[in-house]
C-alpha cells in the first residue's frame, strides 16, 4: 500500500476503499493511534443524519485571522456540549448549545466503541470544495495531554492529509468516506497534523463531526 514519490512516503487510503474493505482499519502511523471505521453508519442513517444536521443546526462562519489579516473562515461551524464552557481554537471563542436528540444519538453510538465520554462537538459545513480546513492539531489546552478525537462525516467524500511533525517525510492521505468514523487517539495529535485541502472537482456538501473531550477544571 505504500506509493513511493521520492523521498515521501505517502499511504494512499483510497486503495483501501476500492477494495472494498469494510472492516476497521488502524492507519499504520508511527508515533500515532488512529483508527479509520469505512462505515461506521449505514447509507440510510448517513443520509438522514446528513439531512437533518444540514437543515437544523444554526451553522455560523467565523472570521479568522491570518498574518494579520482578517477572513472569513472557509467553511461553517457549529458548537454543542455538556455545559456552557466556551471552547477556543485559532482564535475563535465558541460557546456550546446543548445537544440535540440527534446529536445525542450520535454521540452514544460513538461512545460504545470508543469506550469514553465525550463532552463536546464541533460540526463542521464544508458547502463544496471550496470550503476547507488548514494544517493543525486538536491540541488545545481544554483536551487535554493526549486528546481523543472521535471524527464522523456525513455527505460526500472528501480527501483528509496528514503530516508528521518532525519528520517531514511522513505523509499520508485518507478518503474520509459518508459514514465513516476515525477515532485519534494517544500522541497523534502531540506528533502529527492534519488538513481537509480544498478540491476543485467537488460540487456537493459534507458535515463532519469532531467529538471531544474537555478536560475539568479549565479557565
Ligand atoms: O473535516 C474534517 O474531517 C476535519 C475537521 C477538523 O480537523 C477539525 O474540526 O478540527
Ligand atoms: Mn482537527
């Protein structure tokens, strides 16, 4: 599975899914857990989650700042927890709404196999190709030493990257499939980042979920 382009290592997920494998798969990263689920949710419930996470949740687009620089944040997101804590990422303060019925119905699916509580999520509204998100790591302080990161998408499928902090040689790429789940967890946040590129060819819309875990007491 691996595809040499010089001295980059690039795993190319997509093989994966045109083999039609179903089963949970553990992304072969060093210094990382990450476990990719290719449907986690069947057609059916992607569809009607899709739908109503799409038509119900009050998204919002922040601006952020870059070099200086103000802009709107190139996709919508959206904010529900357990409590009214705010949540700060990129320089963005957002405050939680509760959960919804739906949302709540997600998150218990989710917590069955990763055996932990979250406590948060933040949506993500990709509206086409154009809306993307940026190299990071969920490493804000609220998560904790080693965040676990419960990530679903609902709607098309979109291309995911990640890079190795130290070495830049270690790249990989992942088609984060409708439906599916990928659970980060250990230091793959502490040694690894990621990114959604934004793709020309893509017309139709996908919402990610990304579950969380805030950590008490927090400022
Ligand atoms: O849309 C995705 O799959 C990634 C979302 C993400 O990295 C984030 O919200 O922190
Ligand atoms: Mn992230």
């Amino acid at each position: 599975m691996h595809l040499w382009f010089g001295p980059i290592t690039i795993l190319d997920m997509e093989l994966f899914s045109s083999e039609k494998n179903r089963e949970p798969i553990k992304l072969p990263l060093p210094d990382a857990e990450a476990i990719y689920y290719p449907s986690f949710f069947t057609l059916e419930e992607s569809a009607l989650y899709f739908e109503i996470l799409n038509s119900k949740t009050p998204w919002q687009q922040d601006d952020i700042k870059l070099f200086g620089k103000t802009y709107p944040q190139p996709r919508l997101t959206a904010l529900y927890g357990d409590d009214d804590k705010s949540y700060s990422y990129s320089g963005i303060e957002m405050l939680p709404k509760p959960f919804s019925k739906t949302l709540k119905e997600i998150k218990l699916k989710i917590e069955k196999v990763s055996e932990v509580k979250f406590t948060t999520v933040l949506l993500n509204l990709y509206r086409d190709g154009n809306d993307s998100n940026g190299w990071h790591s969920d490493d804000e302080k609220e998560l904790g030493i080693n965040p676990f990161i419960a990530s679903v998408s609902f709607g098309t499928n979109r291309m995911f990257h990640l890079k190795h902090k130290q070495d830049k040689n270690l790249r990989y790429k992942l088609l984060l499939e409708n439906g599916s789940l990928l659970l980060m967890k250990e230091a793959t946040q502490h040694n690894w980042q990621h990114q959604l590129p934004k793709s020309k060819k893509i017309k139709e819309s996908r919402i990610n979920l990304t579950f969380r875990i805030l950590k008490k007491p927090y400022n």
